[in-house]
C-alpha cells in the first residue's frame, strides 16, 4: 500500500495516498479527556464519529460552507482535501457549560445572549489555552483578515448546525471546530464534528445527566456512552436523508 502514517492523535490517524493532494483518516474508538489523563475506548464510535461527520459535512457543503470532506471509502475512514491546519481551535457556545461554567461562575443550561466564539491554541504541550485575539496576533497564528473569515464561517457553521440539530430533537449547547487552508489558500472547515467534539442534549429530556448525548458521558462517567453515540448517529443520517 502506498499508505505512510503521517500523524496519530488521540482519536483518529492519517495518513497519505498515492496523491498528494489526498489524505485519508481513520476514525479510532480509543477516547480520551483533559487532555489525555483519562483514557479508555468507546466500542464503535470510530464508525460513528466518521459517519456523522461525513453527514454534517455533506449538509454544511450543501448549505455553500466549504469543507475538506471528499468520501468514505469504509465506515470509519474518511478521504480529505490535504490542508494546512489552522494552530487555533474555534469553540462555539449557545448554552453556557464545561470551561465556561467553570472559568466564569455562569450557570450550566443558562442559555446566551448570542453565540460566543472563542479561540484556544492547538498545542497539547500547554493544555490548549484560551487565546484572545491580541495573543493570536502576537504568535502570529492567524493574520487578522483570516480571523475576521474564521469567526464569521465558524457564525454561519453555528446558525447551519443548530437548525439541523433542532430537527433531530437535539440542542446544540457548544462545539468545536478546526479550520484548513488549501493549496490554492481557501479556508476550509476541516478535522470532525461528532458527539467527541460537541455537546449535545437530548431536546426531549430535562434530566441534566441523561439528556446528555456526547463526549460528557465518558468525561463525567455517566455510563451508556455507546448507545448515546449510537442515537445521535441514528438522528443525524434520518434527519440528512430527508435533507438531501
Ligand atoms: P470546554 O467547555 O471544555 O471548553 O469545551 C467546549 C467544547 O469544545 C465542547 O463541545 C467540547 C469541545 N472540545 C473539543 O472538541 N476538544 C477539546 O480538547 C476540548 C477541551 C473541548
């Protein structure tokens, strides 16, 4: 095989193909949280992270946002444009949780005023800090007019997803995104959205702990994570067939 792993992280592997201009991913179901300390396996979510990204990227391109999704050549690999990853992990809030709780005293649930965008850098060596604009400058991350770019896709992502969601009878309180530049140095909306990258609550529930459908499950050991993966997997792809 003319396949060279290029990279491992904590929950997916690339590696080349025979073109250069193609990289291919292999979703893992090895999970990990604050940043690597805990670590076990969710069984399948390697399947379903890969198939509900492939679906959510199928409908953000249909909705004119650019990704760097080609196909799925089997259930947990995917084929991607090879893009030049932006350092900087963009966090969408529409529902105070998780940091922000933590970090400001708000209180979990209490719905925001408007969507928060929030910047922290890629580096595992430093736990991926909360960045301000200043210092993205400063590190020379991103230029200001790629920022400028960044925040408003990242605007439009939000209002795409949580509109899916909502007809999937989830509610969409943050997620993460990563962005790519190309070769022709077009931002693309790259790496996974899935329950590992997102929170997601069961609209239908008001249990704070089994209306949660994502990553928290594993993170607060709360116990039914498959099945909670398995259940987002199953709304998304219904919901993307009467989309398309
Ligand atoms: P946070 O509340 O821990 O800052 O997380 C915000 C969102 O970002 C949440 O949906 C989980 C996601 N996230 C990742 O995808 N990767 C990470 O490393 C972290 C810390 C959060």
């Amino acid at each position: 095989m003319s396949q060279t792993k290029i990279y491992e992280g904590k929950a997916k592997i690339l590696y080349t193909t025979e073109d250069p201009e193609i990289l291919l991913t292999v979703y893992k179901d090895d999970a990990t949280a604050f940043n690597a300390q805990k670590r076990g396996q969710i069984e399948g979510k390697g399947v379903i992270n890969c198939q509900i990204t492939a679906a959510l990227f199928t409908w953000l391109g249909s909705n004119n946002i650019p990704t760097h999704y080609l196909d799925c050549p089997q259930p947990n690999q995917m084929r991607v444009k090879a893009v030049k990853i932006v350092p900087v992990e963009v966090v969408v809030r529409n529902i105070a949780a998780g940091s922000l709780c933590r970090q400001t005293g708000l209180p979990e649930g209490k719905v925001l005023p408007s969507p928060l965008v929030e910047y922290y850098y890629k580096s595992d060596e430093l736990g991926d800090p909360l960045l301000t604009r200043d210092r993205i400058f400063l590190l020379d991350l991103v230029d200001p007019q790629r920022l400028t770019e960044i925040e408003n896709m990242a605007r439009k992502i939000n209002q795409n997803l949580q509109s899916f969601f909502e007809r999937c009878h989830i509610t969409l309180v943050d997620f993460k995104l990563e962005f790519g530049i190309d070769a022709e140095e077009n931002l693309l909306l790259a790496d996974e959205i899935s329950p590992d990258t997102c929170r997601l609550w069961d609209r239908d529930n008001t249990d704070p702990q089994s209306r949660v459908m994502d990553k928290d499950r594993f993170r607060k050991d709360l116990g039914q994570v498959e099945s909670a993966y398995q259940q987002v997997q199953q709304r998304v792809l219904a919901q993307l067939k009467q989309q398309l």
